[in-house]
C-alpha cells in the first residue's frame, strides 16, 4: 500500500481515475447480467482504488452498483490474477461480496501442494500466484530463468517463457536480474502491439520488467497513449462494431475490461518499479485469516 | 568443430568464441551463416543477371526503371565489394568465383550503356561502379556519363528524403565525382536517425531506412557516423537493440540481419542481445543456405515459376546475412580459427 501511496502524483493515478470513471459508466450501460463480468469490473475497482488512492470513494459506488446486480460473481471463471484482486478487494473492503470472496478464497486455500503446482499447467506462474495470493511467500527462492530459447519459438512458447519469469521473479517482488531476456521480452511485447495482441503486449512488457528494473520508453508509451477519450483502454472501434452488429450483448465490457485492468496494471507496474500488483492488491493484508494458514504450504518446499 | 543433428537440423555443440566485439556468439556461427550463404549465391549466380542493356528497347531510355533484376544484381555487388574489405573474405574461393562471375555479368550485360539518358538507372549504375572501382576497375567512359549526369544539375537538386540523398551520395562520394547533396551531417540532422520513429508504430521500410543511413553514414562501420553527440548514439545503439529484439520475434529475417550489421557498424552491438538474434538467424537458415524473408515463411506466389519466385523471395536476407558477417568482421576482426 505504501508503494501504491507514493505513485499518487504518478501518471497512472489519473489515467486509473479515467478508467474508473468508464467503468462506472460501462456497468450502467450493460445489457445483460454477466457474473464474470461482474468479477472482472470488482478487480478493476479495486485496482483504481489501489492507484488512486483519495478516490476510492467512487470505487466503493462502482462495487455497490455491481452488487446491485449481481449476487453471486463467478469467481474461477474469470482469469486468475483478476478473481484474486477482486476476491481480496472485497475482503479488504468487507463489502456486500466480502462473504463470497472469502469462500473462494478458502476454497482455494484448500488446494493441496500438488494441486497449486497443478493450477501452473496453463503457465507455472499461476501456482507462484496463487501462493503469494494465500500465503504471501513465493515457492522459491527467486532464480534466473532458463527458458531464454522459447523466445525463438511459437507464440506458446513465448507465452511459457514470460510465465517463466513472472514465477522467477515472484510476479517481480524479487530482482532476477536478466538484461538480454528484458530486451528480448520488450522486443517481443512490441511484436504483439503491432498486430495490436494488447494482452500479450502487456504481459510481456511487465516480464520485461520484472527481469530487469531498467525500462524503456517505447512500450510504456504505447500502453499510455492507448488509452481512449472514455478512459477505457484498447482502441477497438472496429471489433466492437463487428460484436454489436452480430447481436453481441454486453462487448464493450467484455473486451475492455480485461485490457484495462492489463494496462493499469503494466502502467503502475513500468511507472514505478516500487510497484507490484501482488505486493500490493493480494500480499499487503496482513495474516491470513485463519482458514488459509496452511503452515505445510506456506513453508518454502525448496527450502532444506 | 562438433555438430550433432537433431531432427534434421545440425546443432552446435561446441563452441569457439568470435572476436570480441562481434555481434555473433562465435567465429563459428558466423562462419556457418557466410558459408551457407555463400554456398546459395554460387549456386545461383545466374540468376542475379541483369538485362542485356543494349538491346533494350521497349521503352525510351529516360522512362526505364531499375526492377528486381538490376536491383538484385547491384545488391549481389555491394556485397561482394563488402566482402573484400577484409582479407579473410576476400581470399575465400567461393567469393573470388562470385566476384569474377559479377564482373562478367557487368561487362557482358553493358550495364553501363546509355547512362546519360537512363536517369533512373543512375543510381544503381553508381553503385555498380563503386564495386568496380573496390573490387577491380571502374571504366573511365561510365565514370564521365555520370559526372555528366550529375553535372546536369538535377539529380542532386530533386526532392528527395534524407535516406535517399544519404544512400546516393554515398556512392558517388566513393567514385569521387562533384555533386550538389548536402554534407553528410547535415543530411544525418534532416534523417531520422535523431527522431526515431516508435517502434510500435513503424513500418518496416522506416526501419530499412535506419539501418540504410547507417550503413552509407558510417561506410559499413569504417567511421563514426558524422556530427553525432554521445547521447544521441547511444540512444541509436539502444533503439537498434531493442528494434532487433523485435524483429527476432516478429521472424523478419530480413531486418534482422540489416540490424545485426548496423549493430556491428555503431559497435555496442556484441552483446547477448545480438548473440541471441544471430543464433535466431543460424536457425531460419535453410540447408540450402539461403535465409528466408516473411515472404517465402508465409509461402510463395504460385503464380510465378517456382525458382524464380524463391530467389526473388529469399536472394536479399542471404545477401544481407553476408553484409552482416562482412561488417562484422571488418569491425571486430576473423576472430580465432576464421577465415577461408
């Protein structure tokens, strides 16, 4: 919190300001009740409360409005760093889905060692997630990553290698310490802005952060200035038409949402690298209560 | 030298350090690349034949363009004067056998013919006689139709970008001829080598045109781009980097390889970044030698015959592979155990 405190003069605090103002008004404009929705807008309140600070008032009026409409958000059907904020947001701000969250959030502390290594099939850095999420502690000491080669590959491998890093690093609570790798991952990530893949982009440009603490100006400005007149991000006038003339209910905050939370997070993550979304919208909570002290699971199992 | 192969693919498993200083990991890979390459370029020599100039025709001489063919053809030459900078290079056989098949091309094929009235053709026709004048002899009747030319007082006078002006000159500055293009350091603060375009955004011809006003600004890496403060170049060796870094992922071989030789031309390029980028490049490289463009990875037009659509496809990445290691090694040296 106090890394989040000290960015108040930071850009990203009005750009957060902006994009809360559009979701305030996206969530009103809706067409339909989307549970997963309504776990995505909670994560994306509770990071504009997080950047800006003073303004968390009209956050709290965004997470009243969702829960005017929905009772129950599909937690695990959204992606996991965006259920995690939104799950320990709500506990944080023990709002109406504080009860909910925390039913979640011990679900998900149940998870058996295994079953956390498990939940890194799609990338390992979920099962890093998920332990800095419950436990605060990363499963081990941070390390360099070994992957370097999968950056010549496909764009999975690609992938592979950025969840690489992000478990390496701790989600970048931990220097790695890796200049070509940054290079080469902020490299990639403008590769994906050019074919306008946002959420790549972005992760890989927060990899490229976390694997080295020098940044360049080239990709924080292109996620800056994607930022539209609305204060939502992505320019996808085009995509939107298409959903809206196929009968696409809701595609504004289907498509927009996921992108805006992505570039709030790089933004305060490149700003500042004091910063780190883990650190502050899951670790900064003081004990877990008492239904997620797992004393096996928090104990580093790399350790002797 | 070990290799072992895998999956069809020969891999590297030992490996001998380049000279430091160099943009590839080592004399080894390096000398894969050029020999894959030059192995490619002989193979294929006849097809760099440039049109019987006098016994064109079908067009009057001022309304005759370049094309493919004359442009691949003046390519294949600065290459080859490239490659004779450096005494290693220049006693291989295979670039001896290319350059002697080049200049009987050049002679046999008149290239020379009508310059006075072939405008368009003078730039390249400029280039073709900087090789002659490197790599044997520049015919005094081509040097004087263009100082004609230039005498007109028009080529030098036209609208033209600073990239283009900075590759003109260039060459006809290497031929000694009297022209009206700004100095260089003038045309370098016109270019936008001191406002990069952002690499989200661009294009790829404006990353052909840095890697161009490299090249012709620094000689292919034998002095210092002109005028330049130290921020600025370091802010250019950074871009280059991560304009390299983007490329590798993008599978642009063909700028990938103009990177690593305007790397090796600025220095501050032999770094893992570009180690990474020249493994990258030894990878695309296909048996037969030649490096692929985006082109030839998104497969061929079918409408054109096959060998010709792929040489078309794929001559400029081999070509510019070997102007990298050309560089590269005029720059940081044979390193151990390089050469022939």
């Amino acid at each position: 919190m106090a890394a989040a405190a000290q960015m108040a003069a930071a850009p990203v605090t009005a750009a957060a300001a902006r994009a809360l103002d559009w979701l305030s008004g996206a969530w009103e404009a809706r067409e339909d009740e989307d549970p997963r929705l309504a776990v995505e807008a909670l994560a994306l309140s509770a990071l504009c409360r997080l950047l800006c600070g003073s303004a968390g008032g009209a956050a709290d009026q965004v997470d009243r409005a969702i829960g005017r409409a929905i009772a129950e958000p599909a937690w695990a059907a959204s992606s996991l760093p965006g259920s995690l904020v939104a799950a320990v947001g709500a506990l944080r701000q023990r709002n109406g889905f504080a009860a909910s969250a925390g039913r979640y959030l011990e679900a998900l502390g149940a998870l058996s060692a295994d079953e956390l290594d498990g939940a890194g099939r799609s990338g390992e850095s979920n099962g890093v997630l998920l332990r800095l999420a419950l436990y605060g502690v990363a499963p081990s000491p941070p390390r360099a990553p070994a992957g370097l080669h999968r950056l010549r590959g496909s764009a999975g491998e690609v992938r592979r290698f950025a969840s690489e890093v992000e478990a390496c690093s701790a989600f970048g609570t931990a220097a790695v310490a890796d200049e070509p790798a940054a290079t080469l991952l902020e490299g990639a990530a403008i590769a994906a802005f050019r074919v306008y893949d946002l959420p790549l982009g972005m992760r890989l440009l927060r990899a490229a952060a976390y694997a080295c603490g020098r940044r360049r100006a080239a990709g924080l400005e292109f996620v800056r200035r994607s930022q539209c007149d609305d204060g939502s991000f992505g320019d996808y006038d085009t995509a939107l038409a298409r959903l809206r003339a196929r009968g696409d209910r809701n595609a504004p905050l289907r498509v927009k949402l996921p992108v805006t939370l992505q570039a709030l997070w790089t933004l305060a993550e490149l700003e500042s690298p004091r910063f780190r979304l883990v650190r502050s919208a899951l670790m900064d909570r003081g004990e877990p209560p008492s239904h997620l002290r797992n004393d096996a699971l928090r104990a580093d199992p790399g350790a002797p | 030298m070990r290799f072992t192969t895998s999956a069809g693919r020969q891999t590297l498993v030992e490996r001998l350090p380049a000279a430091p200083g160099s943009v590839f990991r080592g004399t080894e890979e390096r000398t894969r690349v050029l020999a894959g390459a030059l192995t490619w370029l002989a193979g294929h020599a006849s097809l760099f034949d440039p049109p019987q100039e006098d016994e064109v025709f079908t067009a009057a001489p001022e309304h005759i363009v370049p094309g493919r063919s004359r442009k691949a053809f003046g390519e294949l030459g600065l290459a080859l004067r490239l490659a004779h900078r450096v005494p290693a290079l220049r006693e291989r056989e295979d670039i001896q056998s290319l350059t002697k098949a080049w200049l009987a091309m050049a002679r046999r094929r008149n290239i020379f013919f009508d310059a006075r009235r072939r405008v368009h053709l003078v730039p390249l026709m400029a280039v073709a006689l900087a090789v002659m004048n490197d790599i044997d002899t520049a015919p005094d009747p081509a040097r004087r139709a263009l100082q004609a030319v230039l005498d007109r007082r028009f080529l030098d006078r036209t609208e033209r970008s600073a990239w283009s002006q900075v590759d003109i000159r260039y060459y006809f500055d290497a031929l000694g001829l009297r022209h009206g293009f700004p100095a260089p350091d003038t045309l370098l603060r016109r270019s936008t080598l001191l406002t990069l375009p952002a690499l989200p955004y661009a294009q790829r011809i404006d990353l052909y045109a840095i890697t161009h006003l490299v090249f012709h600004l620094s000689d292919f890496g034998a002095r210092p781009l002109p005028g330049l403060a130290r921020p600025d170049l370091a802010e250019i060796r950074d871009y280059l980097a991560l304009a390299l870094a983007m490329c590798v992922a993008e599978r642009d071989w063909d700028l990938v390889g103009e990177l690593l030789a305007a790397r090796a031309c600025v220095g501050g390029g032999a770094d893992p970044v570009s180690h990474f980028a020249a493994d990258a490049l030894l990878e695309a490289q296909q048996p037969a030698g030649f490096i692929p463009d985006q082109s030839w990875l998104r497969g061929l037009d079918t409408t054109e015959e096959r060998e010709t659509a792929e040489f078309f496809a794929v001559y400029h990445p081999t070509l510019v592979a070997v102007i990298a290691v050309a560089c590269d090694m005029a720059k940081a040296g044979p390193g151990p155990g390089a050469g022939a």
